[in-house]
C-alpha cells in the first residue's frame, strides 16, 4: 500500500486504510477481520437447508461458538434475526469499535481529521469511476496528497513554509496557509461543477451577476436566471475553510461539518441586503470534504431536479463524486510537498 500510494504508511495510516470509506478509511480490509462476520452471515442463510439434507448437523453448536468469538470483540448486542443473514449487520459493529478507538486514542487532529474523513459525502471520490474522458481521474501527485490527507499519513520532509511556519511531515499547513495556491482555482471549480449541474436540472443560471453586488460592491459567485424558490432567484457564495485552522480547531474536533456551517453564517451576513431579494445560499465547505447543511440542502435538491430532468437516479451520487474530486484535485495545489 505504501508502495502504490507514495507515502510513508506506518501503523496508524494502515489501520484506518482497513476501514470502508464510510468510516475514513480506503477500504481495504484485511481477511482476518472480514472472516467472522462472512461466517456467521453464512451460517445463517443455509442453516435452514443444511438442516433439511442433514437433519442431525449440528449447526447451532458452531453458531454459538461463532457468537461468543463475536461477542469478544464488540460491545453491540447481535443482530436481530431478521438481519443474521448480512454480512454488513455482523461486520459494522466491529468496524466502529475500531473508528471509535482511533478517535478516542487519537490527538485533537486526529479526532478533528477522523471526523471529517467519516462524513457521508467526503469519501465520494473514491466511488468514482477513474476516467480522464469523465473528468474523474486525479493524476498521481493529486492522489498521493488525497490519501495521505485523509490517512495522516507522511508527506514531505519537515521544512519551513515561505510565511515562516514550520511545517511537520504531514504537511497539514498547506492548507491553511496564506501563501496557498489552489483556493482560487477550487473555488472556480466547484463554482462551474455547480453551473453544470443546474444546467443539466435546465435551470439556465449566470456566474459572478452583473447588477447584484453586496455592500462592499463584491458579486455573488451565481445566480439563477429564473425563480428557484417562492418566486424568488437562487443566488449562491461558495466559501471554503480549513478544520486544522486556529478559528475552526475547536468546532472540529466535536463535529464534522461545524467549521463549514460557521462560515456559511458569516456568509450570510454578508450578503443580508441581497438575501432579502432573492433565495441566498450560502455554500460551506471544508478543505478535507465535509459539507455545511446549507451545500448538503442546496446540492440535494439540485440532484433531485437531474434525476426528475435526466431520468437517471444516480445523478446526485454522479454530481457528489464530482464535486469531491474537484476538492482532492485542487487541494494539492496548496500543498507544500
């Protein structure tokens, strides 16, 4: 893994590599955690016919074996019968007593980091199909960096930043850093991924709104050229933050997506004067994935409009894994390795 990847992998890294991406991790599982759980799904959905051919089979002797062995690794209360027969209901308890120990076990970072990684949305990139035709494919350093972000896993050689802070082998300063390269280009990315979109929903809409300006005379980043809701156009402002940064450390490490819905309600602030006009939405997002309430609302409504529009239902996980490679991609960009 270490060698495919490009990074310095030592335990921790490893460990949440295990996980499934709902949980942080990459997905890869290791056989001696996947063993259990297989075998008692397994045992469970032909027990009935093994006791049909061979009515003297002992099977509810393995079954409890199987159980108590289970029982030992997780403080859960077995599944209900019903669901004996999934693996996923024998398998999610023992992976998140093992997310739970990394986060209780962990740093303040690691715990803001795992968080963030564990959000619903964040991990959207890695169930996109790597197509450069689609847009989808991230170049090498692109993915090094995404998953040596996600995992904490090592990056560059200790150096100091140009703005003079020292920056450890993790290389998180880059995202923060006043100096950062990529935010103007992911902000203009996100902000065409949405454009296309609403497009797609056949809402013709219009970047940066000539004649719509706050009081400090700065635009929006879109409008809708027809209503959006109770007659009223949708304007949006896209704003990103960093969880690792001083102002948003603290929100992070007790929810993920805190930092992203506190800069939305600055945001909002902001542009009082023109959300008295139209239907203003701010969009907060953090630099490792997570989305604030007000983009998870805005982007699932917009994925419903496709799918009604396309006919296609998979338009909204099709729209999340584009908007979550454009923050891998443009995340390297202000990163310091």
């Amino acid at each position: 893994m270490s060698e495919i990847t490009n990074t310095g992998m030592s335990s921790g890294p490893w460990r949440q590599a295990t996980l499934p991406v709902s949980l942080g991790g990459l997905g890869i599982r290791r056989t001696e955690e996947v063993v259990l759980p297989a075998f008692l799904a397994s045992l469970h959905s032909v027990q009935q016919l093994v006791l049909t051919i061979l009515p003297e089979a002992d099977l509810h002797g393995e079954a409890n074996l199987a159980l108590s062995k289970w029982s030992l690794l997780s403080t859960a209360e077995p599944p209900v019968p019903e669901l004996r027969r999934q693996q996923k209901a024998w398998d999610m308890p023992l992976l998140k007593e093992i997310h739970e120990q990394l986060v209780s076990t962990g740093s303040d970072n690691d715990k803001a980091r795992l968080l963030a990684v564990s959000d619903k949305n964040l991990g959207s990139w890695l169930h996109a199909l790597p197509s450069s035709s689609l847009g989808n494919l991230l170049d090498n350093n692109a993915l090094r960096i995404s998953i040596g972000l996600r995992l904490d896993a090592k990056l560059c050689r200790p150096h100091v930043c140009r703005c003079g802070t020292s920056v450890d082998e993790f290389s998180q300063h880059g995202l923060s850093c006043k100096f950062s390269g990529g935010r103007h280009s992911r902000h203009s990315a996100l902000k065409e991924s949405l454009k296309r979109a609403l497009i797609t929903a056949q809402i013709p809409v219009v970047l940066e709104p000539p004649g719509v300006f706050r009081k400090d005379k700065r635009r929006p980043d879109g409008m809708t050229r027809v209503p959006w809701k109770n007659g009223k156009e949708l304007v949006w402002d896209v704003t990103f933050v960093d969880i690792q940064a001083l102002t948003n450390f603290a929100m992070s490490t007790a929810k993920a997506g805190s930092a992203a819905d506190a800069a939305k309600k600055r945001k909002i602030t902001k542009y009082e004067d023109i959300g008295s006009q139209s239907e203003f939405c701010s969009v907060g997002l953090e630099t490792l994935g997570p989305w604030g309430p007000s983009a998870t609302a805005l982007f699932e409504a917009v994925g419903r409009k496709m799918a009604e529009v396309t006919g296609e239902p998979r338009s909204f996980q099709f729209f999340k894994q584009r908007v979550s490679i454009d923050i891998q991609r443009d995340v390297k960009k202000g990163k310091s390795v």
